[in-house]
C-alpha cells in the first residue's frame, strides 16, 4: 500500500500518543495544514488496510496504532481520560472461546471505565 504524506503524519500522531485519540484530537496536532475530511478519508483508508484499528467510547469513534492488534484500555467516566495497559490475561480465554464456538480470532479490545483518581 503506497501512503500518503497525510496517512504518514497520522501514523505518526498515533505511534506518538500511544492511546486511542480522536479525529479532531489528530488534527489539533497535524504539523502540515489539511482539511479535516482528508484525515476522515486517510483514517478509513489505514482502516481498511489494517494498519491501524479503531475503538468507540461512549458514542465517539476514537482511532489508534496497534502492532499486537490488541487494545487495553482504561476510561474515565467523569473527564474522559484513556490509559492504555498492556497486561494481558485473555489469551487463555481466547483459546478457551475458540475451541467452544470454533472460531479462529485475530484480535480483541478490552476496556474498564471507571473513575480516575482526579474524580472520584
């Protein structure tokens, strides 16, 4: 897949915030000036191809790079905050669901929402 200086500068944000973000979030950051529906465009494209995987919280459709294809998250109910974690305990469950319903999975999301420390 060729990439564009638009999609190279998303890949960019994403590696760099290493949490899911939004769309609007990646275009405060974008270091070259583009129209916010190129980056909706770049963003599906990458989807598409695989490259990046995109997470929902309450309602807002937030994107972010993963090279395990995996994502652990934490979020706060009350000021939005996204952690992300990497401990990662489903792989028993996985082969478990797997063999019980035949499947054959190739990622999966997993997030806690809560309440941070700020606001409870």
């Amino acid at each position: 897949m060729v990439v564009s200086p638009i999609s190279e500068e998303i890949l960019r944000i994403l590696k760099k915030e290493n949490k899911p973000i939004s769309t609007k979030d990646i275009n405060k950051i974008f270091k070259i000036e583009v129209d916010l529906s190129n980056i909706y465009r770049n963003l599906n494209k990458l989807e598409l191809n695989q490259i990046i995987s995109s997470i929902s919280f309450k309602g807002t459709k937030y994107y972010y790079y993963s090279e395990n294809r995996n994502g652990h998250f934490i979020l706060c109910k009350s000021c939005g905050e996204i952690q992300t974690f990497h401990i990662c305990h489903e792989n028993s469950l996985q082969k478990k669901l797997e063999e019980s319903f035949d499947y054959q999975f190739t990622n999966h999301n997993l997030y806690f929402e809560g309440y941070c420390k700020k606001c409870r």
